[in-house]
DNA sequence: TATATGTGCAACTTTTCGGTTGCGCAAATA
DNA sequence: TATTTGCGCAACCGAAAAGTTGCACATATA
C-alpha cells in the first residue's frame, strides 16, 4: 500500500477529519457522529492517517484519543512553497510595473 | 466524476507534471519524456489537471502548450493557513515559555 | 460475574484510478 | 497530394480504494 500525505488529504472525509481534530482530540466515535457513514469506516480513515504519520493516538481507558501531528502538516506546506516564492515573485513584478506606471505620470 | 484540486495533487506524476510546467510551458510528447509511461497516460493527466482548472493549455499550430494557472495553486495554501496558524500560535508560545525560563533564571 | 460499550481488524463488494492499445483528426512537411 | 507528426478520445484491464457487515477483544458498569 502506498501512503503519502497528499493521497491521505485526497480524501475529503479524511481533511474533514483532519480539521476537526486539529481542534481538539476525538475518538472514532465522536468522529464518526458527522460524517453519514459507519463508525468503522472512519475508523479505517483513521488508520490511513495514522499509517501516513498525520495523527496519533492517545488511549485514555477503552477510549482512543486522536489528535493531529501538526508538525507533519508543514510535509505539505514545503511543497506547496515553490508555488508561493513564483507568485509571490509575479506580485512584486506588478507591484513594480505599477510603481514604473506612477513614476512616468508624475 | 468528483475532481478536485486535491485529488488532481494526489498523484505523484501529476505532481510532477505540475512542477514541470511550473517553470516553463511544455506539451504533452515533451511533458511524457520525463516519465516512463505513454503519451496517452500523461495526456490523461493533463486533462485532470485541465478540469480542475490546475493547468490551462496554449495552442500553437499542432502544438499545445500546457501552463501552470498558479492561482489555482493557492486554493491548497489556503486549505493548509488553518495549519500554519496553529504551528506558528504553538512555536510563540514555545518562544514565550523560554524567555520566561530565562527571566527566571536572572 | 454478566452485560454493555468502545474499539480494531478481516472478509467481501463496488467503484475509482492509472495505465495501455487503437483509433481519428488536424497541422506540418515531402 | 501523400505522408508524417502531435494530439485527444474511447474502450478495455488490473490494481487499489472506500465502503459495509460481522467478528473478537478489552474496558467499563450493573
């Protein structure tokens, strides 16, 4: 089985998921109560995003608490930075074409 | 067919794919010497990519250009701000909490 | 101790995905 | 005009994904 973050958020029961619990911790049931499927298919979503190393478990007596590994987030953001510094770097040339328009009206 | 921009970035060739064209315009034969399968799998790509609006296409003569829509790209960052405020909330607070050890210490 | 509750796991089914092959069409070229 | 080239599209195939059902097991509770 191949596992990596981005075909863990592919799913969007699975960001639903993610969002929530990066609230706070829940267990599979309290999860599952928003979702219109069964407790075990969450409960299978759950093991994909703990597998992919996004969230981890926290057993507090016959309940498991599930709570985000924000830290492995930032896997996602890195990727997406390379597309940030190019527009990012369109912006400033705007920024600048606009100033070179403003100076040659002065 | 449900298409969003995180299933299209799910897929590592399309990733890939993404990254190419990033920095310059390809077409599709010079897109799929990059990669060890056919033309018509990268051209399957190409038109995920396309629906979800990742990518746009530029005719010339027989040849089409397939650019990035880098704007499309900040639909994900977006999606992952929720995540950053979270890790940058939690690193000042790490930073207060070790300018307070270091009050206490003087 | 007997029962209820919270959970994970395995088996099975249906759908989706990524790939190949074969085709047709338009543009370039001989 | 005949041929080559670049491309998209449709049909098909095997693998993987996502869901359901049924079960076992541990922990609470009566």
């Amino acid at each position: 089985m191949r596992r990596d973050i981005f075909q863990a958020i592919a799913d969007p029961t699975r960001r639903a998921i993610i969002t929530l619990i990066a609230l706070q911790a829940m267990t599979p049931n309290a999860l599952a109560e928003h979702f219109d499927t069964t407790r075990q298919a969450v409960s299978k979503h759950l093991r994909i995003l703990t597998e992919c190393e996004l969230i981890k478990q926290e057993h507090k007596g016959r309940e498991i608490y599930y709570q985000l590994e924000i830290d492995k987030m930032k896997e996602i953001d890195k990727w997406i930075e390379q597309f940030r510094k190019i527009w990012e770097t369109r912006f400033n040339q705007l920024d600048d074409l606009l100033s070179t328009i403003k100076k040659q009206k002065k």
